[in-house]
C-alpha cells in the first residue's frame, strides 16, 4: 500500500508542519531550569555502610514525623515549625458593646468555638491578633457563646450554613 | 554499575514507604478529628469524599475545615457534605481551568474564586501566568476582588494586567491594603481597585511595592 | 555547524552548554509536536520543558542515541503520553465519583478554549482531537516530524506494520472529516 499522503489533504500539513514561535517566557523558564541541571554535581557513590547509616536515619524522621503528623495538621498548634512555614500576622477587632465574651472561629483554628478569645482592650473593643498562613481563611466572631457575626471590616463570605461569615485574604508574597 | 543501580532501587523503595507512612499519618489525624466532632453517620460520609479526593489528587485539609466549621455552626449533616463535595468540584473545576501542575496554594485560591463567585472562564484567562512565582497571590487578589464586589470580569482584567507587568506578589498585598482603606473611607470599590491598579502598574515591580504585615 | 552527535560528544567533554545548541535546532519541532497531540500550549510548553531536562540528564548518564532528533522526539512523545493518561484518569476518575454522589447534577465538563496551534483552521484542529492519542501519534510522526517507520517504531515502541495500519486509519479519518464533510 502506497504510504504517500493522498495530495488533497498536503495544503492541510503544510499548515501543520509550521514550526511555531517559541515564546519568551517559555523559553526563559526552560533555560532557568536548565541552567540548574548543568550546575548538578555529579552523582555520589555512597559505600554501602554509608547507604545504610542513610536509610536508618530516614526511617527515624519518618517516625518522627508519622507520630508529629497530628500536630502538623494543625498549623497554630505547632508554633515551633514556624520557620517551615510563612505566617503574617492579622489584627481583628470588632465593637461589641453588650458582649460579656467574644471569641473569633474559622479555618485556623479548626472552627472550635473556644480556642481563640479576643480581648477587651477598652470598653466595647475586642481585638486578637492572629499568626495565619497565606492564602484564604472563612472566619467569624462567636459573641456570647451563642451569637455569630461576620466582621463589619472584613470581607463577606459566602454562607455555606446560614450563619454570617467573613473571608479574610493573606496574599502569599515570595520570600525575598 | 550494579550497586548503584541496587542503591538507587533501594533508595526509591525507602522513598515510596517513606510517601505511604507520611500520608497514612496525615489522613488517620485528619479522620481523628472528623470523628471526634461530627454524628457518626456524617464523619462516615465525609471521610468517604476525603477519600475519594485523594484519590483525585486533590488536598483535603480545606474539606476538613469546611465539614468542622459545619458542625461548629450547627447544620445539618446533609449541608455538611453537601457543602464538602461543593468544595471538591470546585477543586477540579479550578485545576481543570488552570491546567498543568499547579501548586496545592494556588489550587485553593482557585477555588476560592469559583465559590465566591468567579466561572472557570476567567480562571482560564490566568493560565498563560501559571508558572509566574506571583500566581498566587493573583489568584488570592482576585477572590479578594470579586469578593469586595468588583464585578467579576473587571476584576480578572485587573489582575490580568497586574500579572502581564510581572509585579511580586507583594503588590497584591498592597493592592489590598489600598483598596480597604479607600472602601472604608466610602470610595466606590470598582473605582477604588482601577486606580490603585493602574498606579501600580505604573510604579512596576519595585521595592516601594512593599505590602502586608511580616512577624 | 557542529553536528547533533558533536555537540553529544562536547556536552561529555564537560560542556554542558552544547546542549543549549541541540535545544534551539530543536525546540520548535518538539513544541509542535506536543502542541498539535496535546492540544494546548501551555501543557505542550511544559512537556517539552520536562522532556528536554530528561533528554540532558540521559546525555549526561551515557545515553548514546543513533538518530538523535528521533530520539528526542521519542522522549517528548512519552511526557505527552504521561500527561494524557493523568489527564484522562483524573476526568474518569471524577466523573465516576461525581455519578455517584449525584447523578442528577452530573455536569459535562466543557473543554475550555485554548490557544490554537498557530493558527490553524479549526476544523483540521477538531478532527486532530477527533483522532485517537495512537492514531493521531503515528499521523505526526509520520507526516509531520517525517520520521521512517523503524524510527517511528524504534521511539513508539510499536512494529512497523501496525505503525502503518495506524497512519492508514489516521489519514482515511482525516480524508472524511475534512474533504468529504465539504
């Protein structure tokens, strides 16, 4: 069987055949990434004692970690890895002047309703300030115990469960 | 030749029981507490979707906090999950509109849009900026946008020009800043948002574009 | 002009920007590859990134290609492969979890728009997609990339006949789709 291409269809590959232009960025982002390689060392060769001394130690951090998981899964609970992570702190204030108590409730504190209470700093003002992640954090102000409400100076969330929320925005800014 | 190719074989299964020890650990804390929290029924069906979005190669801490901040509000076990598996399409709708491998920050932030409103159409239009270090904080600038009220086009066409003139991510953050006071000073916040984007546009990637709070 | 094998030989000799020379005489041919099987730019773009950076560590290992373009073309084929097949489970694995939970909200993912290879027309961009990865794999590398069939096998892992028969079905489906549908 005759392998050329049926003629009709040459003018439709011409078109394919077109190599297209490479974009800068692109290309940018190639030559970045192989710069990297060609600054690699080469392989080690690691004696077999050695290899085993590596092995022992990675299973001791696995352990470490398998048994610090939990703690791991809630960031404000482990201050102490702090320097893994970036953190901004946040101030939240709001005016409350019937509240004996008021705590703040979201995504940082695993929505528990009495781990985070503000503070009256004069009469009225309840403020905390707060070490949170970047990214997105749903929040809202528990006043009494018993009544929710979104932050007047804060952004409105949508409400998945029909109680008022806030959404608060911690831009991610690259390390310098 | 043969030992290193022993070592290197060696070395991969040390990985690959490492990554299994790793998560297994992760999801047992992440059912932990679902459990401890939520009707039995209900944390049954939750950590059933959580499986399934490992499955899908989603992160599944944001399906956690949604089921927990349910629970501390009170509903209903129906609107937990129907809330968590909200938040999982949402999820592959954004890596879908985003395309590639995108990191787990900017995955979420992508789905924040979708919920607070953004389609994946203009999610789409970042995806020529996924691999800018600052795609992030784009995405989080334009949930917070949308969020304020800038109708949500507008707010894509913004940060689109923010990302096109290759500012840091801590422009956003200043852009932020900015568009707050004006709002609370009563600025109109689409006008407030056009401004502050166009200055910063204009000042370009500078230190002076130094934005947020650092411990 | 140093040949391809050359600059092999000087990348070895500790000159590892030789390789920057085989990257740019074969970039676009590499880009137009993964741009016309995976249909979109930036997903082709970071193929052939990752392709490129597999193709330089393989160099560096010792890997001595014959037919160094077909070669590259090959690596680039499998990362387009990868990509396919995560791809495809994700959405199946999706839409058979989503079916599940709620059949009656079920939604059709609409594939959203791309960049167009440069300009293409877009019906001969729909009846690409049309093809099969296999069928429309054996069309590129046949008349696109021009490769012989040893090579196309020697890349694709598949025999030279059944190459054939798939550039066969490839080009009668291509024939329906955009001379007889006119």
């Amino acid at each position: 069987m005759s392998d050329d291409l049926d003629p009709r269809l040459e003018p439709w590959f011409r078109a394919l055949r077109r190599e297209p232009p490479a974009r800068a960025d692109a290309r940018m982002r190639l030559q970045t990434a192989l710069r990297a390689e060609y600054a690699r060392p080469a392989r080690l060769a690691l004696a077999p004692q050695a290899t085993l001394l590596a092995a022992a130690v990675l299973v001791a951090l696995a352990s470490a970690l398998w048994f610090g998981a939990e703690r791991w899964s809630r960031p404000e609970a482990a201050p102490g890895l702090a320097k893994y992570e970036e953190f901004t702190v946040t101030q939240f204030v709001l005016h409350a002047d019937d509240a004996r108590s008021v705590t703040i409730v979201g995504d940082f504190n695993d929505w528990d309703p009495d781990a985070t209470p503000l503070v009256q700093t004069e009469a009225g003002i309840w403020m905390v300030d707060l070490r949170l992640r970047p990214g997105t954090v749903r929040y809202s102000f528990l006043v009494d115990g018993k009544e929710w409400r979104a932050d007047p100076r804060g952004v409105p969330a949508p409400s998945d469960f029909g109680r008022p929320t806030s959404i608060a925005f911690i831009t991610p800014i690259e390390a310098s | 030749m043969r030992s290193r190719s022993r070592l290197r074989g060696t070395l991969r299964t040390i990985s690959a029981v490492l990554l299994v020890i790793l998560i297994t650990g992760e999801a047992e804390a992440q059912d932990l507490r679902l459990r401890e929290r939520l009707e039995p029924g209900t944390a049954a069906t939750v950590i059933a979707l959580m499986d399934s979005a490992r499955t899908l190669e989603l992160p599944t801490e944001p399906l956690v906090q949604k089921a927990l901040e349910g629970e501390s509000k009170g509903a209903t076990g129906d609107a937990i999950v129907r809330a968590v598996r909200s938040l999982i399409h949402d999820l592959v709708t954004a890596r879908k509109a985003l395309g590639g491998e995108i990191g787990e920050g900017e995955l979420l932030a992508a789905a924040t849009v979708l919920h607070v409103g953004g389609t994946p159409g203009q999610l789409e239009r970042l995806r020529l900026h996924r691999s800018h270090a600052a795609l992030s904080a784009g995405l989080t600038g334009l949930a917070y946008l949308i969020s304020r009220g800038v109708p949500a086009e507008q707010s894509t066409d913004l940060i689109v020009a923010m990302l096109n003139a290759r500012l840091p991510g801590r422009a956003f953050a200043t852009l932020q800043e900015l568009v707050e006071t004006d709002v609370r000073a009563g600025a109109p916040v689409t006008t407030a948002a056009t401004a502050h984007v166009n200055a910063l546009i204009r000042m370009g990637p500078s230190d002076r574009t130094s934005g947020g709070r650092r411990p | 002009m140093k040949t391809d094998e050359e600059l092999i030989r000087d990348l070895r000799s500790g000159e590892p920007a030789a390789f920057d020379t085989l990257v740019d005489r074969h970039y676009g041919a590499c880009l137009r590859l993964a741009w016309l099987h995976l249909g979109q730019r930036e997903d082709a773009e970071d193929v052939v990134q990752d392709a490129l950076i597999r193709a330089y560590r393989a160099l560096r290992r010792g890997d001595t290609p014959h037919h160094s373009r077909a070669w590259l073309l090959g690596i680039v084929l499998n990362r387009c492969r990868s990509h396919l097949q995560k791809v495809r489970r994700r959405r199946l694995l999706f839409e058979r979890w989503w079916a599940r939970q709620d059949p009656a909200s079920l939604r059709v993912e609409q594939d959203y728009g791309a960049e167009t290879f440069a300009g293409l027309d877009p019906k001969l961009q729909e009846a690409l997609s049309a093809l099969s990865p296999a069928l429309r794999e054996a069309l590129l590398l046949r008349y696109v990339e021009d490769l012989t069939y040893d090579e196309m096998s020697m890349i694709t892992g598949v025999k030279v006949s059944a190459l054939k028969m798939r550039v066969k079905r490839a080009t009668d489906r291509l024939r329906e789709w955009l001379l007889e549908e006119s």
